[in-house]
C-alpha cells in the first residue's frame, strides 16, 4: 500500500517544461553565462570517504584523550575487544563506531565487501538497539541516535548499489538490495517482539526508521528490476538465470539451517522462518513458471523475492538463537581523577547465558587499571 | 580526477535539472510563469557563485538550496495556500496527463489530502516524491537529521494513506 501511495504521488505530480521552454531558458541563461564568464575552472568537490569518522573522532579533544591513553597504556586490542559489546551511552562506544568499524571497512577492500561490511553495520545498530530495549534502557535520546547512524550506512548501502547498477553489475546490486532489506524486514519482527508498547516514542522512531528505510528500498530493488528489463535480451537472461541460482542455493542453505536449528528455536522464531521459507519456496516457482510466460523483468522480481524471505530467514535462526541469551554488558567508571594524576577505569564484562534446563553463568572480568601517577604501572 | 565545472558543463546540469527545478517552484507558487521565472533565476544565481570563485559540492544540491531561499524570499505564503490556489485555477499536472480525466480527478484528490497533512509532513513528501530529493538532501535543505526527514516522510505517507481510506 505504501508503494501505491507513492507511485500515487509521483505519477500525478509530473509538470516540466516544454521543449521550447527549456530551450529559451537555456538561451537566456548562455547568454548570461558569456557575459559573466568564469575566471579560471571550478572544481566539483565532494567530500572523501574513507576515515572521515576516524577525523571525526581526532575533532573531540577529551575523547580522543582519553582514547589515547587508554590505547597507549592499556594496548589498543585490550580497549578495541572491550568496546566490542559497548552500547549507545557508553564509554568506548564512540571507539566501537568510530575506530573499529572505520578500521573493518578500510580492511574491505572490494565494493561488495565494503557493502556487506555496510550491512553487518546496519545490524549491529539494530542489535544494539534489541539490547537495549531488553535492558529498559532504549530512550527518545539513543533511540534517535541510533536510527542516525543507521540512516547514515543505509545512504552509504544506496549509494553503493547504484555504483553496482552503474557498473551493470546486477548480481551484486540484487544480493546487496535483498540482504539489506531482509535485515530490515527481519529485525522490524524482532522488535516487534520485544517491544508490545506502540506508544512508546523510542520504539516508534526505531521502528518508523526501519519502515522508512523498507519503502526506500523497495524503490532502490524496483530501479534494479527496471535496469532488468531495460538491458538487452541475452544480457537480461543472464541476469534472471544468475538471480535464479542465487535464490535456489540461498534457500536450500537456509533450509539446511533450519533443519539443524530448529530444536533449539522458540515456537514464534520457527513459525515466522517456516513463513518466510514457505514464501521463498513459492516465490522461486512463481519465477520458473511456464504458465502465461511472466516476462524476465518479473521472474527477476520473483526471484529476488524469494532470495530476500529466505534471507530474512537465516537472519530470524540467527537472531532466534540469540533472544535465549542475555547479554549484558556494564561499564564502570569508578572515578576520574585529576588529569595530571590518575586515570582509572575499571570494565566489567559479565556474560550470561541461559538455556532451557539450567542456567550457566559465565563470567569474564577485564580489569584495566590505569595509573599515571608515578611510574605508569599498569595491571592487568 | 573530480569533473571540472565549466561552461559545458554547467549547461549539462541545467538540461539534466531544469524540469526538477520547474516543478520545485510549480507546485509551491501559483503560476507557470513564475516558476520559470525563478527557475531561471536558480541557475542564474548558481552560475554568478561560481564566477565569484566560490566551489560548489554539489551541483544539483546546490541547486535545490539555492530554489529553496528563492521560495522563501519569494513567498512567505504557506504551501497550503498555493496547494489551494492550484486547485482554484484549475490543476494542471504535466503535459502529458492533461487529457486524462481520471488523472485530473486523482490529482484533485491528492491536493485535498496534502492540504490535510501537518505542515512538516507535507514539506517533506513533497520534497521527496515530487522534487526527487534524497533524505539525505532535503535534511540538509531543512536543517534537520536525515533519520528525522525519513521518519516525517514515513508518517506523512501513513497519514495520507489514512485520509484517502477516509475520503472513499
């Protein structure tokens, strides 16, 4: 429905210039042009990529202090590992965003491998986002924060399958396209599922978000499917014949999955992913039916479709597993003193576990202890 | 190598952007002539920042903030009134649609809707579905977060969804 909607929009506001308007336009502003002539070229600049969160990070000077002094004191690995688990609000969360994962996405180095590092990014924001609403803590504040920079590498997803179609490289704007919006579909049931409070304005911009960003990606997969139809013929089969294969072999390998991970699923968890396995399966019939010869533009969807529920599957497994465990995770910061005498920080990791007969508990402390008093020793 | 703004193609960004400029005037002031006047007026004004020397980012960006002062030095009317004004004077959605009655009807019916919308919704599904701007280019152009304009898009959309339910 909200695809109508807006298609709706687009399809009824269409105004443009006629061609005569565009010309006498474009006469009077060359005239313009000539008596107002440039001095020397202008460059179109645009902004580099790359380690801009890195020099973001460099910008904030009591952060990257104490970032500097934990990195160099403590050894960076030891404050890069405990900024793993870290949350929206805490400490090393800033290291976890800015550092580590600026770092895994200049170690990608292929187009699709900086795509996919770009989803596993979008998930963790939303994993973040799970943990904290299982932990009460998710607010109007981490919440908008959160869909921030989860918008951030969804225009960075966009703009890399456009590069990809640009490229006419169709498999991977498809597989980039289906498993973006599988994580979307997927996590929006996974909140849905944590969260029964409607109301709730934190839920809300997080779920909006997703559904935002859902209706966006329909747009992206429908210039795909329309890139599709507009290649050539023996360009278009191969597209459809690939698209094909990908979607066949990404549901049987969930399938297998499922196999595997069903004893250890909730009811809910195995319901949704038979659902969406079922729908794959049909969808892979729908795009290899012979009945009324659906055109190559629409077995592609077809296809397409099957590859994203089937994605969306594996992602619920995964995720499944994962809403037995509870992690936890607390930062202490016992006392910062005086810059000039001591810095001190006490971490705790505590990991819990819990299966359906008995409950484990598995603790691991990290225990940093920074002294930079007299003689910087340092126990670990 | 980053393209060079010159002449040719300065030009080249007017035939790719002109009919998107148009429409972004269209549907905000009252008359046809109008828009093209400030269409005009919008490549004018881009071209005279570049011969003072000045870099520009991002042409079709730039483009759109510079329409956007236009339309806010221009009118300080509400897009509500000029939605309204559409209507009186007869609604002309594009050249190629003007035969088409049914399409007249829908696009009466899609102004009343957007003249129901809240004023910050209604902005931004404009922005988006008429302009084609980005999220990310029309929170820059409202100084507002992307997520923010993405979510104002998503509740403007469900909102209209609401209205046409309720005007069928």
């Amino acid at each position: 429905m909200s695809r109508s909607i807006r298609k709706f929009i687009k399809n009824i506001f269409r105004a443009q210039l006629t061609d005569e308007e565009h010309l006498t336009m474009r006469g009077a502003l060359q005239i313009f042009m000539r008596e107002h002539p440039l001095q020397s070229p202008v460059h179109d600049t645009e902004k580099t990529s790359g380690f801009s969160g890195f020099l973001l990070l460099v910008r904030r000077p009591l952060f990257v202090m104490v970032a500097l002094v934990l990195m160099v004191l403590v050894g960076t690995s030891t404050v890069t590992y405990a900024a793993e688990s870290a949350l929206p609000g805490d400490l090393l969360y800033p290291i976890k965003v800015n550092v580590n994962e600026s770092l895994r996405a200049a170690v990608a180095i292929s187009p699709k491998a900086k795509a996919e590092w770009n989803i596993t990014r979008v998930e963790r924001r939303l994993q973040e986002a799970e943990t904290l609403i299982d932990e009460g803590k998710l607010d109007t504040d981490n919440s908008l924060a959160l869909t921030e920079r989860f918008g951030d590498h969804s225009d960075e997803l966009r703009t890399a399958i456009e590069n990809f179609q640009s490229n006419d490289d169709i498999a991977a704007a498809s597989q980039i396209a289906a498993d973006f919006q599988a994580t979307l579909n997927a996590h929006n049931k996974i909140i849905a599922r944590l969260h029964h409070d409607s109301d709730d304005e934190s839920i809300l911009n997080l779920t909006d978000s997703l559904e935002a960003q859902s209706e966006t990606g329909d747009d992206v997969e429908s210039t795909i499917v329309a890139h599709v139809a507009a290649q050539s013929d023996e360009n278009a089969e191969l597209s459809v014949s690939n698209k094909r294969q990908v979607a066949k072999d990404k549901l049987q390998e969930v399938q297998a999955h499922f196999k595997r991970a069903q004893p250890g699923l909730d009811a809910i968890t195995s319901a949704q992913v038979g659902a969406e396995l079922e729908q794959a399966s049909s969808l892979v019939l729908q795009g290899d039916s012979s009945s009324g010869t659906p055109s190559l533009s629409d077995s592609f969807t077809s296809f397409q479709k099957a590859h994203r529920a089937a994605q969306e599957a594996q992602l619920l497994i995964k995720s499944g597993t994962q809403l037995k465990k509870r992690v936890r995770t607390t930062d202490k910061i016992k006392r910062v003193e005086n810059a000039n005498s001591s810095i001190r920080i006490d971490a705790k990791t505590e990991q819990k576990s819990t299966s359906t007969d008995q409950e484990k508990r598995n603790t691991n402390e990290i225990k940093l202890k920074i002294d930079t008093r007299n003689d910087s020793k340092i126990d670990l | 190598m980053k393209p060079m703004l010159n002449d040719e193609s300065f030009i080249k960004a007017y035939d790719s952007h002109a009919d998107a400029i148009f429409r972004y005037f269209y549907y905000r002031v009252s008359s046809r002539e109008q828009a093209k006047d400030l269409s005009q007026e919008t490549f004018i004004r881009t071209w005279q920042y570049l011969v003072d020397g000045k870099q520009i980012l991002n042409i079709r960006a730039f483009l759109y903030q510079v329409a956007r002062n236009l339309m806010v030095d221009f009118s300080r009317k509400k897009t509500t009134e000029s939605l309204e004004v559409l209507q009186e004077k007869g609604f002309d959605p594009g050249a190629d649609t003007r035969k088409q009655l049914h399409t007249a009807i829908d696009a009466n019916a899609a102004l009343t809707v957007l003249n129901q919308l809240d004023e910050k919704y209604r902005e931004v599904v404009l922005m988006r579905f008429v302009d084609g701007l980005s999220p990310k280019e029309i929170a820059k152009m409202v100084e507002e977060n992307e997520n923010v304009v993405s979510v104002r898009i998503h509740r403007g959309l469900k909102q209209m969804r609401a209205l046409l339910e309720k005007n069928t």
